[in-house]
C-alpha cells in the first residue's frame, strides 16, 4: 500500500490542536510508518488596519486539516478517534474508507504553502530517477542532481537529443518513479 493525501474534517478552530493531538498519537502508538504528514492549509494574506498594511496567515480551509498516510485499519481507526476529529471527507461513513486526494489536488494546496507533496528530505537525494508530471519538460525523466527546498526546485539531468542537460524545475512538477 503506498501513502496517499486525506482530508479530515474537524471542529472549526481546533486544526492546530487536532494536528498536535494526531502527531503524538501517531508517534506514541508506533504508527509513524502508516500517519506521515498531518498539514493545516494554511494562506498568506494582507490586511489593512487603521491605514496599516499587515500580512497574516489565514486557514484556506477552516474545520479541514490533510494528513498523508496509509490507508489501513489501524491507522483510520487512530485519525478516526483522534479527540477533534469528526470523520474523514470522502467516506460514506459506516465504517467505509474515505477517497484520497488526486496529486494535482494536493500539489495545488500545498505549492501555495511552499510545501512539496514529497518529502524530500527522505524522497530525494541526488541520484534518484523522477518522472516529469508538468510543465515544459513533461512526459520526461530525469535523475536528480542537486536540490533547492527552500525555493522548492530542484535540478534534474535529462536527456535532451541524446545529451544530457542540467534543466531546473519545481518539486511539484515531479514524481519519484
């Protein structure tokens, strides 16, 4: 079974809390091998107060959180009865596993947080083969060659008629083969 993207609906204004409470139930029930990533969307947003210009975070999704997991008994029963938690969006309740999130979904959230789908600190060293998803490279693999996370790029070593090309792209326009 391969982890995929979930999105768990909870009490409107107990993202983060629910977020900290599935954390430290993953790690204390030995889980983290099924519970990965636990995300509250979040946005960057301006406001002007009083003639202020302000930035702040707002929740794109207020009540909804994304967890990154494998879909097994013990790990829907873990987030199911997580404290906060209300169900799982995509599930005809009953017991019934919910419907994950498509990638271009979850890269569509997450690329406006400046996240990436992949975790690349364990996803991707230099070396690993990806395949292109997007963009003008598409349809194309290519071989890792060095990687920029706090831009969420990387450079890839593709062959470009018969040579091979040092090309940059973002993280969510690639998938690991």
């Amino acid at each position: 079974m391969e982890k995929q993207w979930f999105v768990v609906n909870t009490y409107s204004g107990h993202e983060n809390k629910v977020k900290e409470k599935l954390e430290m139930r993953a790690e204390s029930m030995g889980m983290q091998d099924y519970i990965y990533r636990v995300v509250v969307p979040m946005e960057k947003v301006k406001e002007v107060k009083n003639g202020v210009e302000k930035e702040r975070e707002k929740k794109m999704f207020p009540g909804y959180i994304l967890v990154e997991m494998v879909m097994s008994d013990e790990a829907w029963y873990i987030v199911r009865n997580t404290p906060g938690v209300t169900g799982f969006i995509g599930s005809s309740g009953k017991g019934a596993k919910p419907t994950p999130l498509q990638p271009y979904e979850v890269d569509k959230i997450l690329n406006s947080m400046g996240i990436s789908r992949m975790d690349v600190d364990k996803d991707l060293v230099a070396g690993t083969k990806v395949n292109i998803i997007d963009g003008p490279f598409k349809g194309m693999t290519g071989k890792v060659e060095s990687l920029s996370p706090e831009v969420n790029k990387v450079n890839l070593l593709v062959d470009l008629f018969g040579q091979e090309t040092s090309v940059e792209v973002e993280l969510g326009q690639i998938q690991k083969m």
